[in-house]
C-alpha cells in the first residue's frame, strides 16, 4: 500500500475549501441577496450602499402598495422636515430624473407611512405579495374603542400598525380610522407577548408610543428622489400638530362602574339640557377655534368626561379653560356674533379673567383664563356682590386630545391630578351642592378688588 502524501492531501482540502467558499459567496451574492433584499446596487453615484437600501426599500415598498391599489401618504417626520424646507423647489420641479438621493437616503431605520382603514381591506393577499418580494411583516393589532360605550365593551381587535422588513430597512405603516368628531385616530403600538421584540428598534418609532388624533389632511402628489408618493399638503402643518397629537380615550369601563353605583338620571330635564350643553360646547369649539385660540374642557364638563363620559345633568353649565397666553380681545365679539350673548365678564387680563356667555334658556357658558406662577397654575374667581378675590390653584399640566360628545377636543394629560385638584380624593361621589367659594379642594381666598376698579372687573349684563 502506497503512502499518502500528507502535503498533497492538505493542498486538496484547501482547494476544496476554497472553491466552496467562492460558491457560497456566488449563490448569495446572485441569488440570496436578490430573494432578500440584502444587497442591492447603488442609486446615484454620490451614495452609499446603505443609503441606496433604503431607498431602495422604500421603492419596492411603494411597487407593492401599488400593485394592490392602496393609497398611502408619507408621514415620516425626518423626511417631512426635509421635504418642507424645499417644498417650494418639489412642488414645482418636474418629474424628471434628480441628481442625487436627498430625501430617501437620509439615515434612518424606517420609513414611515400612514393608510386610512376605509381604503383598503385585502391585507391577506398583500402580505402574500410581501413574502415574495422577500419583506417579513409584523401585525399589531388591538381593540376598537370606536366600538367602546356604556353598554357596548365589544372588544373586537382591529389592526393598528403594520412593520414590513427588507434587508436592514423597515417601513412602518400607521393604520388611521375616522371618529364620530370628524377627525383621523391611530392607537398605540403595544407588542403581544409572542412577537419578536427585535424585530425593529420600536422604541425609535415615531408613531405609536401613544395612541394620535389629526385633522383629516389634504394631500399633494410629488415626486420625491424619482419616487412618486403623496404627503400632507402642509408639511410644516403636520408635522406641528404631530407634536401635539396625543390622546386619551374616554374610560367607559370606569364610567359604566360609576353608574351601577350611582344610576344616571335619565329624567326629560336631564336628556334636554345635555342635548343643549352638547349643542353649546359644540359652537364655542367651532368660536375658539376659527379664532385659532386652544381652549380644554375643564371644571364640571372636565369631570363630567374623566368620571362618566357625558356631561353632568345637574352642572347646569359648561365649562372651558383658556391659557391667559391665548386671549385674544376678538373672543367677545366672536361670541356675540354667534349667538351667545355676554352674561359677565369678572378679572382683567392680568389677572383673574373669567367670561361668561348666555346660551340657550339657563343653559351657560364659562370661560377661565389660566396663569402660570412658579410651579403651578391658577384661574381666578370674582364675588359680584362684595369683589372678592379667589384664586383656585392646579398643578402644572399639559394637553391632550380626547373625543367628547362627539367633539375632538382638549383636555389636561394629567387628567386625575387636574381633577383631585379641583374636586379633592372623593370626585368619585356625586355632589349636587356646590359652593363655587368654598367647595373645591383647591380654593384660596385672593383679597379684595379696589373700589375704584370695580366698573372695570365686575360686569354683569
């Protein structure tokens, strides 16, 4: 038996190696990367391949979203900057070739967009087409609160937002429903415990942390990096209100609880003066807004949503906060020219403001005007009779969207501190008497307002 050479079997097995490393790299090259989507070749010569990933993504996310007639609209707030610094030069440049990847290929993890629910309803066979592009997708879904009410915790789930991955790019797509208020509503991105937490940074999602409401936006076809998508008409508009978008849902479970303890008067005086309240607080938010001044419900109608989701029958009125900030002397005249005459008018602009319109029958409307004073907030009162101050002081807070009455309107994020302030521990029992001097947790006495200002701080009509 011949003796093998030792050099000559080391130098096959190096050779055998060497090949099988050059067709592995061949077959991911040529074919993997094709099917996934991990290497694709640069777009404009002044970019990095990951650059050119991205967009690259975003191309054949938006060929897969066409193939199945979806309209979606860009919201990604990194682009939309971009975008709005030039929206002069994209709105007018034609559809031509562009020099180079501006928009697109900025550094990001995701590209973000947004769907209205009513526009499409096959997601079955999308996902389909996904898989085949080589995308894995990600589902998020959670309950309707469209669904939600006193006698009505339905609990049916409905999709939310959905992620598509491709290489190392992701989009997120952010399903957006119409609500009674005439109004755009995403919820909240929360993960089932069985999804992949890895899946993609979603701490650095931009949209999903809390659940969003929006004004129903126009939109603007362009072309954006030789990619024609649609975006808010008003990039600078949605990317403003983005910052404020927050919502909190009513809290039907709590409410229905409340009323199983303290059944809801379901009296004609009742029914009738919540139909007038609703109809009141309807007209002041259309008065406030087109003034552009931002108003929350605060108050009996603040408790009113926070402990029952409805106005309070025996409240009698309904009742606003305004930041001094925001006053504007057209409030008046909008007001009256609306139908709502001046009841009183308590405080001045530098202090202790208060407004007061007349609406239909006994029916009010109060505003208070709110200053901000070391670390808390305060709104003033006025007693006609002898010009006694008082000052009702709040922590500070900020402000969310919540739906009311089929309204979208303000009201404190801190909602429970807002309302223990003014209500004490014990809001939760209905209190029909009520001493707007004395009653409220929060209540400090002020002074007194000098004689000889008394024309100009209290007036009634």
């Amino acid at each position: 038996m011949q003796k093998i050479n030792k050099n000559v079997v080391l130098a096959l097995l190096s050779l055998t190696s060497l090949v099988f490393l050059l067709f592995q790299l061949y077959y991911y090259k040529f074919y993997l990367s094709q099917k996934n989507g991990a290497v694709f070749s640069k777009v404009r010569g002044s970019q990095s391949g990951q650059d050119s990933t991205r967009w690259h993504v975003v191309r054949k996310f938006l060929g897969l979203i066409s193939s199945h007639n979806i309209p979606v609209y860009l919201i990604d707030p990194l682009i939309l900057g971009l975008v709005n610094k030039d929206i002069e030069q994209i709105r007018s440049s034609p559809d031509g070739p562009s020099p180079e990847c501006k928009y697109f290929c900025a550094p990001r993890d995701f590209t973000t967009f947004a769907l209205l629910d009513k526009t499409w309803k096959h997601e079955v066979g999308l996902f389909r087409t996904a898989e085949k592009m080589g995308f894995q997708w990600l589902k998020i879904i959670n309950k309707d609160p469209r669904l939600d009410g006193m006698d009505d915790l339905s609990g049916i789930e409905i999709p939310l937002h959905y992620i598509f991955k491709l290489a190392s790019h992701a989009i997120h797509l952010v399903v957006f429903y119409e609500r009674s208020g005439n109004y755009l509503w995403h919820g909240p991105l929360r993960l089932k415990q069985y999804m992949d937490r890895k899946f993609v940074p979603f701490r650095k999602l931009h949209f999903g942390r809390y659940p969003g409401a929006y004004e129903k936006p126009e939109f603007l076809h362009v072309s954006i990096d030789d990619l024609k998508v649609q975006i808010p008409k008003n990039p600078s508009s949605f990317l403003e209100e983005m910052s404020h978008s927050r919502f909190l849902e009513c809290r039907y479970r709590e409410a229905r609880a409340f009323f199983q303890l303290y059944p809801d008067d379901a009296s004609l005086d009742a029914v009738e003066f919540r139909k007038k309240a609703k109809s009141l607080l309807h007209l002041a938010a259309l008065t406030l807004n087109n003034l552009g001044v931002k108003f929350w419900l605060s108050s009996g109608t603040c408790l009113g949503w926070y402990r029952q989701c409805n106005v309070i029958p025996h409240s009698k009125d309904v009742d606003l906060g305004v930041f001094i900030r925001d006053y504007k002397a057209d409030i008046i005249p909008a007001f009256q020219k609306a139908g709502l005459p001046l009841k009183h008018k308590f405080g001045k602009v530098e202090d202790s403001l208060e407004l007061s319109f007349q609406g239909e029958d006994d029916v009010k409307l109060d505003i208070f005007f709110f200053y901000e004073e070391g670390n808390h907030i305060w709104n003033g009162g006025t007693q006609a009779k002898s010009g006694k101050k008082f000052k009702y002081l709040f922590p500070k807070f900020t402000l969310c969207w919540t739906e009311f009455v089929e309204l979208k309107v303000h009201v404190p994020c801190e909602s429970l501190q807002y309302v223990e302030a003014n209500y004490g521990p014990d809001w939760k029992v209905p209190v029909k008497i009520w001493d707007w001097k004395s009653s409220p947790s929060n209540v400090q006495y002020n002074g007194v307002w000098p004689v000889d200002e008394w024309d100009d701080v209290i007036q009634i009509y």
